[in-house]
C-alpha cells in the first residue's frame, strides 16, 4: 500500500477510531512500512507522525514549529533550489485549509541534508464521517534520481540537437502520413525555406511531378522495412531544382510498428552539373574522334589505294628494264666488255630489288584490305607447318624447332599465318651462320596471369636494343642487304596483324646472342619479365 492510497481512505480509518489504543501498533506497523514519506498533522497543525522514510527525506523528525515556519525550519524550497518555499503554499498546509491539493515538487535542504534532494509531495485532509477536519497527510516521493534522468535526457538531447544542427547534411523525418515531422535547419536553408514552414508539409510539396512517382514508391518500399540510397530531386522555394542523394530508412516503434521515415539528404547539385559537363565534353570529343578517326581511315585507304596503285604500275616498267637487260646479255654479249656486263648485272639486280619491295608494299598494303575473319586457330599446328616448310627448303641445315602443343587463339587465320611466317622466317635466315639453329615458340603468362604472351625465340644473330625503336618501321633494316637478304616490311605487316587483332608485338635481343619477339592478341599489356633466349650451340 502506497502513501497516496493510504491517504484517500485515511480519514475514514480515523473516523473509526483506528488511534485507539488497542490498533496504533498495527498503524504504526503499516506506516512504518511504506516506501514513501508520511507525515500526519493534527487539525492544529501539530505535527503528530512521522514515517521513516520522510525522517530520512527531511533529515530529522517532528520538531516543535508553527504551520508559517515549516519551509524555514525543514529548508523547504522550489525545485529552483534557490527559492524559499512559503508556507501556505506547501501541500500540508493547504490541506490543513482544507484543500485537495495537486502534486508539487520541492527541494529540501538543510543543515542535516546539505547537499540536498528533490521530492515530489501530496497532501489530503483528513476528515471524520460528519465532515469535521481531523489533520492532514502528505506523502512525499523522492524525485532525485527521476530529476537526474531527465536532465541527463534533456543533456542528451540538447547534445545530439546541438549534432543534428551542425550536420553538414539535411535531416529529414516525415510520419505515417508522409509530412514532415522534424527537419534540421541545413536542409530548411538548402531549399529556402525556415524550419516553421516546412513542418507539417507533406513530402510532395518539396517535390517536382516525376519526383513525387518516385517517391512514393521509394515510400512505401519504407514501410516494407526496406532503406535505400537514391538520387533524387528536391524543389527550392524559388522553384529551381536541387539534386540531392537521399540515404532513406524505416522507423519503427518498440514493437516494430511503422511510425514514419528518416532521410539524410545531401545536395550534389554542382557534382551532378559538373557530371553533365563531362558528358557533353565526352560527346564532343566522341563525336571529334569520331570524324578524326573518319579522316584517318579515308586518308589511310587513300594511301593504301596510292601504294597499291603506284607498287601495281611500277610493276610493268621494272619487267621491261628487266626483260631488256636480259636480252642485252643473251643478243649483245660479244659487243659488251666487261664494265658493261657488270653495268647490266647490277640493273637486273636493282630491278630484283625494287620488285621484292613493290612485292613488300603490296603484301602490306594487303593486311589492312584483307577481310577479317574470326575464327578459333591453332597456332600450335601453324608453326609446326611453317617449320617442315623451312626445313624441306634447307634440308642441309641443322636446326632443333621447340614448339608448345596446344596453343588455340581466335584470330584471322590466313593473318595469324602471315605472323608466325614472318617471325620464324627472319629466325631461320639470322640463324643461318649457327651450327644448329634453335627456334622456339611458344607462351607465357602476363605479369597479371589473365593474358596470353606469345614468343619466337631464336639463338641468330640478335640485335643492339639501341635501335629496337626501328624494328617495326617500314624499310627499316638493322643489317645490310650483303648480310641478310630482305625488303625491311616483314617486322612492319607483323606490327599491323597484331594490332588488328587488338594486342601488341615488341622484341628484345643482343648482338650475337639471338632475339625473341612477343605478341599478345586482343588486349595491349605490358611485357612480362621473360627469361633469356638461348644461348649459341
């Protein structure tokens, strides 16, 4: 039983002559017990009984003192703590007057309690069945720990408002009915408005037509217990749009029922214009590479029409000078002395060679004209062709060909073809002075180990890599016709099949000491660290 309940039934209990003698212990048993403060006073204003638990909250028990010097002599004051409380405006006064008085909430200290503690007071008139007034009861509850919680929670909440404001973000909560219920003033300044007329307002007022369908359904993907993060756009009150990306939650109460949703909302207006702008930079200059790369190929099949044209016309004249000379030294041979025979023989040899290059320019001429067609290709069987096609044009030569099984790519045949040719070719001619020839083909994998490297390796010749810049130029040499033989296009149509093929090719050597040439097929990637090519037998 509580003081307070104690309290509204009191006056009968005393009506009844529950202070008779023989029933004061039982009282006193019940007063004593109870885990609020009880003070009774007589209709004089005598106090006559104190509880234990008020002893404790007033820090002494009945003293000898008038009803008008209560607040001074118990240090009775406003919950201020700074205010002394006047008597008739404490609980057990005004009951003495015959008041129902509401609850009021006081701060007692004193000498005996000098820090002091806050409690919350009730007080009854106690009144017999005939209506006369018998004394008064308060109950007294200590509020101290109460006071402390919700200054805490108002510390709390002023710390986390004091956050919510300095956000550098919009914060935004609408309720059930999708208006807003709580928006921080980040978000109020970004659309022009005050925090006042933005609450209450329903989402769509902020919110363009093509927004709001969004919106709703973004809304009710909410109510599913569903968060997302989306861009959207928002409308300031001058009517411009704010494109803002919006991190939206559920809330829900203790029992998981939805109350409304959260949004943090941060404005990327200027990121999204700054977006657009690439954009339109990347269209144009799409649309510049575009007639740029246009121009080239127009530019490049003029040229290659040029070479093919001029390479097929030279051909005619060169079988003329040829077929003269030729007919000098067979008709005219007893006329010619011999500065003249050696004249005409080095015509029909520059001839030769003027027709091995107008050979080399169409052959390159070709692989850009060539139709490609892709198809699964067997390198593996390719190398192995053009190997036994080398070895049965040289039989006398020794060689030793190391070619991986296996080795399928998707590719232009007839072009992959011409590559393993031209490669092997040139290692079978810069091997020539070995005792054995060794040529290797085969595969590694890139540093990345998600492509494939292709190689040809020989144990010839080799290069100096001070000139490796030059290998792939067209009619560029790095040895003399009187060395070895060739028209400078071979390393030239090897470089165009490749990059038709979207990889790259490059080589490394030393003089003497052989070279190796890579090629990768469909993606450009750097060279792998690779081992030495072999070393002379």
């Amino acid at each position: 039983m509580t003081a307070q309940s104690l309290s509204t039934t009191l006056s009968d209990e005393l009506a009844e002559g529950l202070f008779q003698v023989q029933h004061q212990a039982l009282l006193r048993a019940i007063l004593d017990g109870i885990s609020e403060g009880v003070i009774i006073s007589d209709a004089s204003g005598r106090l006559i009984y104190f509880n234990p638990f008020a002893h404790k909250m007033l820090g002494s028990g009945i003293k000898e003192a008038r009803p008008e010097d209560w607040s001074n002599t118990y240090g009775l004051f406003y919950p201020d703590m700074r205010t002394l409380c006047p008597a008739e405006k404490l609980p057990l006064y005004r009951a003495l007057q015959g008041e129902e008085s509401a609850e009021q909430d006081l701060f007692i200290r004193n000498s005996l309690l000098p820090s002091g503690h806050h409690v919350r007071a009730t007080a009854r008139p106690v009144r017999d069945r005939q209506g006369k007034l018998l004394g008064a009861l308060v109950s007294m509850r200590d509020t101290q720990g109460e006071r402390q919680a919700q200054a805490e929670r108002r510390r709390t909440e002023q710390h986390f408002q004091l956050i919510v404001e300095a956000a550098q973000e919009g914060i935004w909560t609408l309720d059930t009915e999708n208006r807003t219920s709580y928006v921080n003033h980040y978000l109020a300044d970004m659309l022009g408005y005050t925090v006042d007329e933005m609450m209450g307002r329903h989402v769509n007022d902020f919110m363009g037509e093509e927004a709001r369908q969004k919106t709703t359904t973004n809304l009710e993907r909410r109510r599913q217990g569903k968060s997302a993060i989306h861009d959207t756009q928002l409308l300031h009150k001058e009517g411009r749009i704010i494109w803002v990306m919006m991190s939206s939650n559920p809330m829900c109460d203790e029992e998981g029922r939805y109350i409304g949703a959260l949004a943090m909302v941060t404005d990327i207006t200027r990121r999204r214009e700054a977006e657009e702008q690439v954009r339109q930079l990347n269209t144009q200059l799409e649309k510049r590479i575009a007639e740029r790369t246009a121009q080239l190929e127009f530019s490049n099949r003029e040229l290659e029409a040029f070479a093919y044209s001029v390479a097929h016309d030279l051909r005619a004249p060169l079988r003329s000078i040829s077929n003269f000379t030729l007919a000098l030294t067979e008709d005219c041979t007893d006329q010619l002395d011999e500065m003249g025979k050696d004249y005409i023989k080095r015509i029909r040899a520059s001839a030769q060679r003027m027709s091995e290059l107008i050979d080399g320019i169409l052959s390159l001429s070709r692989v850009n004209r060539t139709e490609f067609v892709e198809e699964e290709v067997n390198l593996s069987n390719l190398a192995r062709s053009i190997s036994e096609h080398l070895q049965r044009w040289q039989p006398q030569r020794t060689a030793r060909f190391t070619l991986q099984e296996g080795l399928v790519d998707r590719g232009d045949a007839q072009l992959l073809r011409s590559v393993l040719e031209n490669l092997m070719g040139n290692a079978w001619k810069f091997t020539r002075e070995r005792p054995v020839t060794e040529i290797e083909f085969g595969v590694i994998p890139s540093e990345d180990g998600k492509e494939r490297v292709y190689f040809v390796r020989d144990n010839g010749a080799g290069f100096d890599m001070a000139f490796q810049n030059k290998l792939f130029g067209v009619f560029q040499r790095l040895h003399t016709q009187q060395e070895f033989e060739g028209n400078g296009v071979g390393l030239a149509t090897v470089q165009r099949v490749v990059r038709r093929h979207g990889g790259r090719v490059w080589g490394e050597g030393k003089v003497d000491h052989g070279a190796t040439f890579f090629f990768t097929l469909h993606e450009a990637i750097p060279s792998p660290s690779l081992p030495p090519p072999p070393a002379n037998s």
